[in-house]
C-alpha cells in the first residue's frame, strides 16, 4: 500500500497527526468530457469513488478525525449536520470499523430523496439519533455533547484544521497525479464548499506542494460553488481555515508556502445556490435532466448538481486545465431494512414520508 500523499510529500506529519487508513488512495484524475467544451483540458478529480464501503470527499476528514477521536480514548463519535449529511452516512459505515459507535446530531433539511436515502440507512444502521425539530436548538445540543469525555464530536463537515489536512493530502496527490502523467498544471480547481472544510484544505496543500516545487506550474484558482448560504460558506472563514491548517503543517516543522497568493486567486460563486442549502436549483435540475447518467460521477441535487452548474457556467470564460472536484459518494448505499423505519421518531418518519421514502 502506497504512503498517503500527506506522509509522502510532508514526512515531518508523520506519527504527528492522528491519522488512520479508511479510503482508497490515490482516487483516479481523469479526463472529462463534456459536450460543448471539447478540446478542453478538462479532468475530474473521483473523490467519488475513495472508498466502496462509502465514499466522497468526507473519507478524507474521517482520516484524520475518527483517528483523533481514537487517540483520546472516546467510545462514540458524533457526527454533526443536516439530517441528509454525507458526513454522518460515512461516519455511521467507518467508525465500526476503528471500533467506535457513531452517533449523530442533526438538524432539519429540506426533504429530498437523496437526503432521505442517507438518513434512513442511519436509521436502518441503529445509528444513535438525536434529530432535532429546529436548527435553532443545535447550538444548545452540541454544547452539551462537549461535556462528555466519553464523546467525540466532528462540527459539521469535519471542518477543523486537523480535519482539513485531509484535503491537504488531495491537493498533494493532485499534484503528484498532473507531475507523473506530464498533464497540464490545471490553472482551476472548481469544487463545491459546504462547511468549506474542502476548500480550504485544497488552498493549504497547493501552498505546501508549491513551497516544495511539487506543484511546478502557476498558483492555481480555486472557486468554491456554495451549496450552504452565507456567511457559512464566507470567504474570510475558508481563508481563516486555510490558515489555520496552514499553521498546523508549519508547527509540525514543515514548508507550508505562500498561502496568501493561493487566498487571493480564491473566487467564491454563490449564484449556484438557488435558494438554499439542500433545495433544488433551476440550474441544478436542468443539469440533472441534460447530464443524469452521462457523466461519470454521481448527480444530485444538493451538492453536485450545483457544482456541475458553476462548472458549466465558469468553463467559457476560464483559460487552461481546470479540475471539477467529484465529492459526492458513487458507492452503493447498505441496504435499507425499511421495517426499521418504524423505529425512527414519528417526526423523522414524517419527514422521510414528506421525501418520498415511507416505513413499511
Ligand atoms: C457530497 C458533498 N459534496 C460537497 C460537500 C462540501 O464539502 P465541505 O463540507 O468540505 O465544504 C459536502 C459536505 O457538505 C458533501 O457531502
């Protein structure tokens, strides 16, 4: 098994920062070709496909966070977000396999079938659920899921330095993929920012894989399509969180380069949101009805789809190589038991009613 690109390219991490093994690394970099834009220098980053068990962009943050929940000795781990979290899905299918209990604290979403598909697997899985009526009353919750030893808790996204790193790792192995196959350096990264725990990781690591010539070609331009409003998704809190993680690899005796030129060439898209976080765009729709089952990622409405819309719309007027950045799971979901369903709270039953998916 390869070294992750974290430990390859930043060895002063190693046995420094919590870190255990649950994806498939590298995830593949490959061509995409969309109609309209042939004879583009166009790839697709597959953190889709990091792991068969679940996968997407979350496999990363786990890496890291379940490995630290280890090390501090906690028996459950909460996971934390809206009721259709990836992040909690693919907490609730790896954290059994490090031997700790996933939990999660969630919030209402808007009712969509993909949401729901994810909250009835954590259901079906006997993951301990806390689903809340309101958003209102999270802040309250997490702060007293804090006052447990015994209990891990990741902030929505994992979106913590050390959480990060993970991304840190993908920005490294990104480099190291464009070095060996003698690709064009891509001139834009497009990825989607939720709790911009991604985003923020990619700017770190291209400050790192630039600081050790790995990254050879110019500073790049990340653009971060919002699926979450602001100021969630503001820009001053991803550079903050670059910095932050920035600081943690230098504090660790290693290189971690000029972020403030990678910050400066960032460009937050907010016109993909449509009208929130979780419902469905125009845009998005449109881009499901024209390119479901073409491309070779997963679309869906949440979080692709309006990734694929920025895309789309941006590609025209960006010069070079650019990445879109696949991050929703292409594994196939556990079976649902939906007898299980049953047991859910009659509220969380109405509103995976309200989804289109019903307890039997
Ligand atoms: C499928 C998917 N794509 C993208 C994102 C956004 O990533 P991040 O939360 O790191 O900004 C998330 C998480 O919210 C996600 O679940």
């Amino acid at each position: 098994m390869p070294e992750p690109a974290l430990f390859e390219c930043l060895p002063q991490l190693k046995g420094r920062v919590p870190f255990t093994l649950l994806g498939q690394w590298p995830t593949a970099l490959e061509p995409l070709k969309l109609k309209g834009f042939e004879g583009r220098d166009l790839f697709v980053k597959r953190e889709d496909l990091s792991s068969p068990i679940y996968g997407g962009n979350k496999i990363r943050t786990l890496e890291t966070l379940l490995a630290q929940a280890l090390e501090r000795g906690a028996k459950t781990v909460w996971s934390t977000g809206a009721y259709g979290s990836n992040h909690a899905l693919a907490a609730a299918l790896h954290a059994p396999r490090l031997g700790l209990a996933p939990a999660a604290l969630l919030f209402p979403q808007p009712p969509t079938l993909t949401a729901a598909d994810n909250l009835a697997r954590l259901v079906s899985l006997g993951v301990r659920l806390r689903a809340l009526r309101s958003i209102a009353l999270f802040p309250l919750r997490l702060a007293v899921l804090y006052t447990s030893k015994l209990h891990f808790v990741m902030l929505p996204g994992g979106a913590v330095a050390v959480g990060a790193l993970g991304h840190v790792g993908a920005a490294l192995e990104l480099a190291q993929q464009v070095r060996a196959a003698t690709a064009p350096w891509p001139r834009h990264l497009i990825v989607p920012a939720g709790s911009i725990c991604t985003v923020a990781g990619l700017l770190a690591g291209i400050a790192a894989a630039r600081a050790m010539d790995l990254w050879a070609g110019p500073a790049p331009c990340v653009h971060a399509i919002r699926v979450t409003p602001w100021p969630v998704t503001a820009k001053a809190r991803m550079t903050a969180l670059a910095r932050r993680t920035a600081s943690l690899i230098a504090r660790l005796g290693a290189a971690a380069g000029n972020l403030a030129d990678i910050c400066s060439r960032l460009e937050v898209h907010g016109r993909y949101l449509g009208r929130g976080y979780g419902k469905p765009s125009e845009r998005g729709q449109a881009v499901i009805n024209e390119l479901g089952g073409t491309l070779p990622f997963p679309l869906e409405s949440t979080y692709s789809a309006k990734a694929t819309a920025g895309l789309l719309d941006l590609l025209p007027r960006l010069d070079g190589a650019a990445v879109f950045w696949s991050t929703k799971s292409s594994a196939p979901l556990p079976p649902l038991d939906p007898s299980r369903l049953e047991l859910a709270p009659v509220h969380v039953q109405r509103w995976l009613a309200r989804a289109g998916l019903r307890a039997k």
